[in-house]
C-alpha cells in the first residue's frame, strides 16, 4: 500500500516546469515568481533560486524577484558564503 501511495504522491505533483513553458507574457512572471515562492516555502530553494534568476534575466531589477533571492540565498548558505556570491554578482554586472 506505501508503495502505491507514493507513487500517486509523486504522479500529483505539480509538473512547474511544464505549466511555465506554455505561458507566454504578460502571464510567465506572475506564474514564475508564485512557483518561486512555493517553492522557496517548500525548502527548496535550489530550485526556488533557478526561478527567481531566471525572472531576473527577462526583467533586470525586478523588485520581487530580487526579494526572493535575497531570502533564497539567505535561507540556503551561511553568512559569509552569501556575501561572497553577492560581491561576486555585483562584480558580474
């Protein structure tokens, strides 16, 4: 019965990917930025910080997308690792 039930879990689970491939604007940066944040809630921030980089690469300064990699990267790598990445960004642009 495990066995089944996880299977269902996983045939369940949101397929993100697929459902922010065929949106097209103005509707991809609301629907990117909510995956972000569910999945920034989720702990997975991986994946959360893939998302909010990738609205960031369409709209340069976006403030929400900004917010939530700062909370990401916060959340996913201690302090002084975090200024690093951050200077490193900073240097980049």
């Amino acid at each position: 019965m495990r066995a089944s039930a996880s299977r269902i879990a996983s045939s369940t689970r949101p397929n993100f990917e697929r459902m922010i491939a065929r949106l097209h604007e103005p509707f991809r940066r609301p629907v990117v930025l909510a995956v972000a944040g569910t999945l920034e809630d989720a702990g997975r921030y991986a994946e959360a910080e893939a998302h909010y980089r990738s609205v960031l690469e369409v709209t340069p300064g976006d403030p929400l997308a900004e917010a939530g990699l700062d909370r990401v990267l916060y959340e996913s790598r201690p302090g002084p690792e975090l200024l690093v990445a951050r200077q490193r960004e900073a240097i980049e642009a």
